[in-house]
C-alpha cells in the first residue's frame, strides 16, 4: 500500500447477495474519505451484535473476534466506540467475544480458534475474519475493517509505542484473515497458555510458512489507542514453544496437528447479548 488512500480494488468483496427485500437498493458507497462528518450517529444494533446497513447493499462483511476475560470496562469501551466506527464504514458485520471460564491460563489464541469454529457455524455470510484484542481501539476512519487479498497485521502503530512499530515481523492485537486462508494454516496454535508467542507463531510458522505475505495499510491509517488495564503475565516459555514450532514445522507436522484440527473445548454459554454475542467456553476438556 503504497497509496495513501485505500481503494476498493484492495478489498475483498462479500460473496453473499442480500436477500431482496422489495426495495430498490444500491451498493453502498465506499466513502472512506467523507467518513469525517461530525454529525453521524449511530444505528440500533441486532440483539446479538450483528448489523447490516439500512439503506444501501454492503460490499463487506466482517465477523469480528474477541477473545476475553475479566476486562468488562475495556468491552464497554470496545463497544461503544467500535459499532459507530463500524457502521460508518458501511460495512456488515457480527461481533463475536470468547469468553474464557475461569481456572487456566488465558489462552487467546485458541480462543480465536473457537470464535472462527462458532462464527462459521452461526452466520453463513462469514467469509473475512477479524481477530481482535478487546483493548484497542483504532484512532483513523479510513481503517476499513475488511479483508485484503493477502492477511493484514491491522494494530501496528499504537499510541503505547509512540506510534512506532516495535519489529517489523509483528502480528498481535488486530488481524484481518480470510476464511480460507486461515482454514489453510490451520488456524492459530492451541498451545500457547499466557501472553506472547502465539501471533509470531501465526505469523512466522503458519502464514508465511504457508507462502502468504502479510500486509499493512499505511503506518497514518493504523494508528490504534491502547485502554489502560492490568498488564497480563508473560509466560517464559512461550518463546521456546514459539522457536520450537518454527524449528520442526517445515514438513507441515505440528501445523497439521495443532490448530483448527484438533480444536477441543466445551461450550458453557451461548448468549445473545444486547452489543455482542458472547461464548462461554471451557478449555479444560484438552491441552
Ligand atoms: C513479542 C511476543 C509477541 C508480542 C510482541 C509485542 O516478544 O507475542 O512481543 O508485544 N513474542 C513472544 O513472546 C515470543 S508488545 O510489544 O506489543 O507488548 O505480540
């Protein structure tokens, strides 16, 4: 992205025609340079989270993921500041939030792997993926929340770093994947318990291993805020697992049992909450 302005021709189209509902509507415009206006508000949200533009025909649709655990101001935040964002963005979307039942370490990656599990299985127009953590909060309108033809490192310039991008090969906070792609991968790892590791394994060990590139919109656009919490507790090991998996995977043997394939979690709760879906999940019913 050598332009400063995203162009349509960046983005992957949804695949889904909307079911005709009588009226003559267009395509939604992709106006990303007259998102600006002050005096926008925003639309009532589906009970669930989802929402669809009401006057015009959505060239995207996005399932968001969020994975979570005991940072119910940040959700708020997240909430109330990304439906507006996201409607003004014209775009489709369903927001779902993998919760983590108390008793192990938060594993974040292989809640993902059950938020893209339960999101095929509740919307079938999911086709892009948005793998989000639920303290950021992009600070540029332009930052289209769609996919590209190749996987999107999104959160690369927070307000934390001074807007710096701390290593070039950085994949965590926010990513946009295509269904297929990350099918192709097999998805994030399962077994990384704690902070860190897991978006470098994805990255290094899946997705470029893979023959993907990864890209960027320009460093103006992504520029993220970061919400103040506790920060989580880094695990030691999780750079071995992570230099490990990199060391041996090149045959396709841990990427083709760990992942998406041998995915194993227990479903405590599904709710449809008033801003988001939320899915309870266990993970103790395997590694
Ligand atoms: C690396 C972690 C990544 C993490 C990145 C950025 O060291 O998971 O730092 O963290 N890798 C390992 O632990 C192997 S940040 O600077 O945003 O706090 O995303």
């Amino acid at each position: 992205f050598d332009h400063h302005v995203i162009q349509e021709e960046d983005l992957i189209p949804s695949l889904v025609a909307l079911p005709d509902e009588g009226q003559v509507q267009s395509k939604c415009p992709l106006n990303l340079e007259h998102l600006a206006h002050p005096g926008f508000k925003s639309f009532p949200v589906e009970q669930g989270g989802g929402w669809n533009p009401p006057d015009c025909i959505p060239r995207f649709h996005s399932v968001l993921v969020i994975p979570y655990r005991d940072r119910p101001e940040n959700l708020q935040q997240f909430l109330a500041f990304m439906h507006p964002f996201l409607q003004r963005q014209n775009l489709s979307y369903d927001i779902f939030v993998i919760e983590q039942a108390p008793g192990m370490a938060f594993n974040r990656a292989k809640l993902f792997n059950i938020g893209f599990r339960e999101a095929l299985k509740a919307t079938s127009e999911a086709y892009c993926f948005i793998f989000h953590d639920v303290d950021l909060l992009p600070m540029d309108r332009r930052n289209i929340y769609a996919c590209t033809r190749q996987p999107r490192h999104m959160t690369s310039h927070l307000d934390k770093f001074r807007y710096n991008l701390p290593y070039p090969q950085l994949f965590g906070g926010g990513i946009a994947i295509l269904k297929d792609q990350f099918q192709a991968v097999n998805g994030f790892s399962n077994r990384f318990f704690g902070w860190g590791g897991e978006d470098d394994d994805l990255s290094q060990n899946r997705v470029l291993a893979s023959g993907y590139q990864i890209c960027r919109f320009p460093s103006d656009i992504n520029r993220y805020q970061m919400l103040s919490h506790r920060p989580a507790p880094r695990m030691a090991d999780n750079y071995r697992k992570f230099k490990a998996a990199g060391g041996s995977d090149h045959d396709g043997m841990i990427l083709s049992r760990d992942g998406l394939s041998d995915l194993m979690y227990t479903v405590l709760a599904r709710t449809r909450e008033e801003l988001y879906t939320k899915i309870l999940v266990d993970l103790s019913t395997s590694m």
